[in-house]
C-alpha cells in the first residue's frame, strides 16, 4: 500500500535557515490561502487565541534597528558581531509572519491550550509555505520574551510571541538531518505507577 501523499509531505518538512531565505516571497493572494490553511488547528472552544503580524519591505530594516537599540539597552556590553547580528535578524527572508498568541481569559479552556494552539499554526503555516514551494523557518529568540519588543510591535498585555516564521525561497537546497526515532519513543502504559 502506498503512503498517503499528506504524510509524505510531513516527512519532507525541513527548517530553511532564514539567512538561506531570499527573494521571491509568497504574493499577497498566495500568502492569504497559506493563512488559511494554518488556521485550521485543534482550538477548545473555538476561541482563535492568535493573530499575525506581517513583517516585510522597509518595516524588515526598521525592526532591525529597534532591535540593535534594544540589544544594546539590555547589554551595554554586547560584542559589536552580536549587535549586527540582532540588527539582521529579519533582513533575510523577504517575508516574517509573527504569530501571536492572544489567550482569552476561560474557565473551561486553560492559557496553556491557547498557547499551544498558537504553536500549532507555527508549525501549519511551516507546512502551508513548503506546500507552495517557499522555505520557512520558525524562530523566536530574546525578542520574542521582550517587553519591549512587545510594546514596539503592538502586543496587547497577556499578548506573547508564539513564533517569527521566516518565509522565502531557498538559496540552497537543505539536506536532510537525522531525526528521533518514534518508536524508541513510544511507551505503553499498563496502568501501573
């Protein structure tokens, strides 16, 4: 029997290096359809805890030099590689979804659900962007715990960055990396502690 073409493209999934991400990025439309395909996570009770920013153009530079400002305010003494670092972060890839996570306050559905559905379209949106032929990397880093990078992007309170997905066409092909084997992680439980 022939595998199911969803699965084979599952196992196909690779991370693109975001430094490896260049033009040309997803057109508004295509973006659009990769959107909503990625909304179509596991969500209790329907409560859609996220929202996407769309990082691209100019707005790509101008997060860069927030960045280094604030890189530079958390750490007087950061090497000035690490500062040019933090200012390139988003200058690769033509295009960065953040993902936000917006849990809403709910007796019956827990903050960690909602933060784990954000998580979840991180990782449909990698799959919706590798279907039309892009690369795409999710990444969070120091930014994505900042305060003040939270403010500087328009974060409400209780808002948090579930992910950075650098979106773009590959310069390189990506070889494959060894990956866990399931069945050394599979256990049964028998119902004994």
């Amino acid at each position: 029997m022939s595998e199911p073409a969803a699965l084979l493209a599952l196992d196909a999934r690779r991370s693109v290096p975001s430094r490896q991400l260049g033009e040309p990025g997803p057109d508004a439309a295509t973006l659009l359809r990769m959107l909503q395909s990625a909304v179509r996570v596991p969500d209790h009770g329907k409560r859609v805890p996220f929202r996407f920013l769309k990082i691209s153009g100019d707005a790509r530079q101008t997060l860069g030099a927030f960045l280094a400002e604030r890189a530079l305010q958390r750490d007087p003494d950061i090497s000035a590689a690490q500062l040019d670092k933090d200012r390139q972060r988003f200058a690769h890839a033509p295009l960065v979804i953040t993902v936000v996570a917006s849990p809403k306050p709910d007796a019956k559905v827990p903050e960690q659900e909602q933060l784990m559905t954000a998580g979840c379209v991180c990782f449909a949106l990698l799959q919706a962007a590798q279907a039309f032929g892009f690369g795409a990397q999710w990444l969070t880093a120091w930014m994505a715990f900042d305060p003040a990078v939270h403010a500087h992007l328009g974060l409400a309170d209780g808002e948090q960055i579930a992910g950075f997905i650098h979106i773009g066409t590959p310069k390189t092909a990506v070889p494959e990396r060894e990956r866990p084997d399931a069945a050394a992680l599979l256990q049964d439980w028998t119902g004994v502690a």
